[in-house]
C-alpha cells in the first residue's frame, strides 16, 4: 500500500474509479472509513446522516440502474448511499438554505479521502434518481439521498488521468469578489 | 508542528477553533490550504467555485457582524468567504438539486483539514445573513455564499473539549434503510 506523506498527497492522488476489482474489503479498512464519516463535522453538531452499506447483489445491480446505468457501480464489493434526515438538520446556513447537503457532503468525503489513503477507490455518485434509490433501499419520504459511491479496490483500467483544474488566480479573489 | 501519521488522527484532532492568535499566516501555508481547495473533485468537474480572502480589519468586523456578532471571526488574520456560480454547478444531483452546496463543501472541508494538519485552526461559519456578506464583498445577485471560515493560528483557549458524535450502529444500515 502507498504510503502518504500529508493530506496533499492524498488529495492530488485520489482519482474517481469507474473499475473495480471484486476482492472483499477488509474489517478493519470497512471500520476506518466509517469512522472517517461518522467523526465529521456539521452544523450545529446535528450529524442528521445515516449511511447505508448495501453489498446484496441484485441490490447493486438495481442500484446501478438507477444512477443513470452506471453499471461499474455494481463491480464493487460496497455500495454506499449518503443519507440526511431533512428535518435534523440545521435549516437556515446563510439564513437561506438547509444544512444537509453540505453536512453530508462533508462527512463523504471524510470517507472518500480515508479510503484513498487506504489503497480503496470510490466514485462520487451524483447521477441517479432519487426516488427510484429510495424505493430500491426502504428510504422514508422525509430522508433525501445526497449521493452514493461505490468502493472496493481499483480494477483493471482504473488508473485514468487526473482531470484539470482551475489555477489558484482563477479562483481565488482578495478582499471583494472577482470575476 | 504536530505529525499526524494518518488522516484519521487529522479528522479527529480537528476542532472549530473560536479563539485566534494574531500572528501572520506564512506564505507556504496559505499555498498549501488553497491548494487543498482548489485540488477538490466537483460534480462533472465543473468548479462552480470562488473563495474570497480576507485580511482587512474593517470588513473582517463587518463580516463578524454579518455573521450573526460572532466576533471571534475578526480576531484571525484571514477570513475565508465560499461562493458557488450556481448557474455553472451540476443543476440535478439527484435529480433533484443542485449540485453547488455539495461541491463547495467539499473543497472548503478540504482546505479545513489541510489547516488542521498546518497547526492553523478554522471554523465552520453556517449562521450569516447572506445579502449582509455579499454587500461587504460586493458578491453578485447570481453566486450564492455558502459558508465562511476564519483561519489563523489558536489563540488562548481555543483547546476545547471534542463534541460527541453518534455511534456507528446509530448511522449506519445494512442494505436498507434502519431507524
């Protein structure tokens, strides 16, 4: 397994994986991106989160079909769908908007970066339907699915180029906003 | 410095810092946490993005006013605003919501944990009235704020005990949904 060095190393070499292999996933590398997830931050502390852990295979598979036919999500030997609870969540950041898609935003990407350091891939999942995830998986009407990621170890072909990226001058404006 | 040896000792020393010192932050590590920022995946890639950087002491003050009187927020050498161009994010995650609030969680928690690992300490800023912050900082109608952060090295008092956090069997399902 690579070692890292600093966090920016983890960063820069986190790629998305769109091929897996279907080893298992060991106990221990399962307990530390979970927790990686569950110790984030969120507003308020409220942690209106639940993840589920889905590695039934006819569950993937609908899964898959569900995001779009995306059927490399059904490759891994974990599918992981992002939960909030809407209403635990803090409702005003910024005075206009609800806090649960940052909170849980935050909190999978813990676990995105964790499972990079680990040697496991993931995928941010924003392509699907929401309700048909939600029927797949038992979702209550007030809980939205933010995203998904499969994760399981890179497969043949999964070491694709690091897409680019706006410069720091592009980005980054001082004391006002800039275009 | 503190070595952290793994991200997990990084995400669980974390803490929201509400005391700051008034020492410069060194050039290296101002690089080093925008680059955190900047280096974040997005939906479709799109960094729908901007992060303004502030040092000037009248629109800090303004800014911790703007930020509900949380007037630690001006004590910090820099300020950190988060913009989204909304009309450049991914319009359907889920099929339901846009993407924006997703992809700039990411990045600042990115920078957040990069802070963390420098010895700079940070603070997740949700409670702001958002036209107050885009007047100070000349933001327009159609880019959004999502959060702000101070950064800036701990200050007296700013070791404060860790907040709980749910357990696992509290957060996580297997295969669908649980209560």
């Amino acid at each position: 397994m690579r070692k890292y060095h600093n966090i920016m190393e983890i960063i820069t070499h986190r790629r998305s994986i769109r091929s897996y292999d279907s080893k298992e996933i060991e106990a221990e590398k399962m307990d530390y991106v979970l927790n990686a997830f569950r110790k984030a931050p969120s507003a308020k502390n409220l942690q209106p989160w639940k993840l589920i852990v889905i590695k039934d295979r006819h569950k993937k598979n609908d899964l898959a079909i569900a995001c779009n036919n995306q059927g490399f999500i059904a490759e891994a030997p974990v599918l992981l769908a992002a939960c909030a609870k809407e209403e635990e969540a803090y409702g005003v950041m910024g005075g206009y908007m609800s806090s649960y898609p940052i909170d849980i935003a935050i909190a999978l990407e813990h676990l995105i970066l964790a499972a990079a350091e680990q040697g496991l891939g993931t995928c941010w999942i924003g392509a699907f339907k929401e309700k048909l995830v939600k029927d797949i998986l038992g979702v209550p009407e007030n809980v939205r699915i933010v995203a998904l990621t499969p994760l399981g170890y890179p497969g043949a072909g999964a070491e694709t180029p690091k897409r680019g990226r706006k410069s720091i001058s592009e980005i980054v404006c001082y004391e006002k906003y800039c275009d």
